[in-house]
C-alpha cells in the first residue's frame, strides 16, 4: 500500500540555520522525497523523462516487470526543473513535455508513484552514494533500473560501474537497460527534440508513441485571418518548450469544450511581411470566441512549408487546398 500525496504541492519550508548548511542540503530533498509514503519495498527509475516516449517506455516496462515479480512498488524519481539550468546557468529548455504530462503519462503506463524531486545546487553537490542513501531509506528502494548512458551525482561520480558497489552497501540489486532504437536511430529526447524543430512531426509521433502536442494560452493576434474568412487562434506556448518548425500542419485541437479539427500555420506569414514568428490554428466549423482559454495542439501531419505567395487570391486558393486536406486526413484519422 502506498499514500499518494498531491505531487504538484510543497509543504512550507522550515527555518534554516545557515551555519549549518548540510541541513540544508538533507532538509530540501528529504522534504520533496516525503511527499510520498511509501510502505513497501520498492524498484525506482530516475531521470527527467522528457516527453515519455518509446525509450522511456522500454525501460518502464522493466521496470515495472522488475517489481511485480518482487512483489514491489514501481517508481519513478524525476525532476521539477532540469538538472542542466543549475549545472549550467545558460543552459536554454526546451522541453518535450511538462511535469504534469509526465506524471500523466508515466502514471498512464503502469508506474505506481511518481516523485518530483526540486535540483538545486545543494542537491548537485549531493554524492551518489548520499543520494541513493536517501532513496533507499524514505523511499525503500530495493532495486534501481536505469538506462545505459546513466550518471548522477556530484561531479557524475556514479556511474554503471560504481553503482552496483554502492548497492551492495545500502542494500539494493542495479540492472541498466539497453537503449531503444527506431531502425538505427536511437530513440532519444535529443533526437526528437531535433525533429520537432525540423518539423518532421510525423518521425516524432513514431518515437513518442502518440502524437506531439503543443499547449499554451489563445492571445490576441493581427486578425489577418479573419479578414480573409479563416479566423485563426493564435497559441502562445510558455518560453522553454518546444514547437515545431515553420509549416502548415493538420492538427488536432483541445479545448475544454472537445477536440476539434484545425489547420495550423507555424511561422512568419511572408505574403504580408508582418514579421514575428506565431502559431496559428484555424479550427473547422467553429466560431466561438476563445481567447483566454488554454488551447492543445496535437500535430499529426505536415502538410507543406510556408510560402510566400503573389497575392491574397493565390494565398486564400492555397489555404482552402490546406483546409480540405486537413478535413480529409483527420476524418480518416479519427476513423
């Protein structure tokens, strides 16, 4: 059994003596680590997991094997922020996904509990060994499955080598998964991260296992479209997250009303020189007035790149193409 905690809450800080910073360092990922009570023995994973897809998944599957046949829970400790924008102050996300998607998604897969985990600099300058200690006491693990290119600690100091000797002092079993390969290609966040950019959405909906999405808010825009008989909802997605490349897309739309058809535009609409990079989505046979409210973009399909085109008739020609094609591949996607 296990008492599953609202993982997106903290609990206040107590006061901290700063002569004593080591409190500090035991306090901060004691505190994240207790928002679970965990009360049996248990098989973790770590990692960011950004994006949740078919590696990840691979390795979950392991994972999750892993336990049932130990009679274990199955967890996953990832992380609030990435590890990279302390470790490296310039370091720019571009995340796949967010937190509260992973924790879906992870969830969704089979995973018994999910433990967000706060990087800051004293974690970073946590040992291994301090680290799986912590683990291995609040969390009772018992088995620790990770991917072959796994590291953690101050300095990388544990590694697939020393790992396994720090198992056998704190009392736990490590196994490391082989990665995941689409073809010769490794299925990696990297890799498509690469692709969302490229806008190759259809490699990466091979990779993730689903379709890629984009969410953020409906702001108001220059209403070309409306002008033109296509009003558009112009999507402005948190800094840090990935979009991807300039396009005409079929995409699927989510509002809390349903999902809806639409035909999105990503780039800088050449035609009218406006400028500014946007992301643009003309929902089929809708008219309600949505600004403000938060809007997901599923990408199914890449239908061409942005043109510029001679003139608005050849534009408005090229959009009603755009439209139909995208009525006839989601009818046949939603089939």
């Amino acid at each position: 059994m296990l008492r599953d905690l609202p993982l997106t809450l903290f609990r206040p800080h107590a006061s901290i003596n700063p002569a004593h910073p080591t409190a500090r360092v035991s306090m901060k990922i004691d505190e994240d680590l207790s928002q679970l009570s965990v009360e049996r023995d248990s098989a973790l994973t770590i990692g960011v997991f950004d994006g949740v897809h078919r590696g990840h998944v691979h390795l979950i599957r392991r994972l999750i094997s892993e336990a049932k046949s130990a009679g274990m829970l199955s967890g996953v400790v990832t992380f609030r922020n990435h590890p990279k924008t302390v470790l490296r102050p310039d370091f720019k996300t571009n995340y796949i996904s967010d937190l509260d998607e992973r924790i879906r998604l992870l969830k969704e897969h089979g995973i018994d509990f999910v433990v967000p985990v706060t990087f800051d600099r004293d974690l970073a300058q946590l040992s291994s060994e301090r680290f799986l200690d912590k683990l291995s006491s609040q969390l009772r693990m018992k088995s620790l499955i990770v991917g072959p290119d796994f590291a953690m600690g101050h300095k990388r100091d544990g590694t697939l080598e020393t790992i396994p000797l720090l198992g056998e002092k704190l009392g736990f079993t490590f196994k490391s998964v082989d990665l995941l390969k689409d073809r010769d290609d490794p299925v990696k966040s990297t890799v498509i991260r690469n692709l969302i950019a490229e806008g190759s959405v259809e490699s990466v909906s091979q990779m993730l296992g689903r379709n890629f999405s984009a969410t953020g808010t409906v702001v108001d825009g220059l209403k070309r479209g409306r002008t033109l008989g296509f009003p558009t909802a112009n999507l402005e997605i948190p800094n840090g997250y990935a979009a991807p490349g300039d396009g005409i897309y079929a995409t699927w739309a989510y509002l809390e009303s349903g999902r809806y058809m639409a035909a999105t535009s990503i780039g800088t609409r050449p035609t009218f020189t406006e400028g500014g990079r946007t992301i643009e989505a003309y929902l089929l046979d809708f008219s309600d007035d949505i600004y403000g409210q938060t809007l997901r973009l599923e990408f199914v399909k890449r239908l061409r790149e942005e043109e510029k085109f001679d003139g608005v008739d050849a534009l408005l020609a090229q959009i009603n193409k755009d439209v139909q094609q995208t009525r006839d591949l989601l009818t046949t996607d939603s089939v």
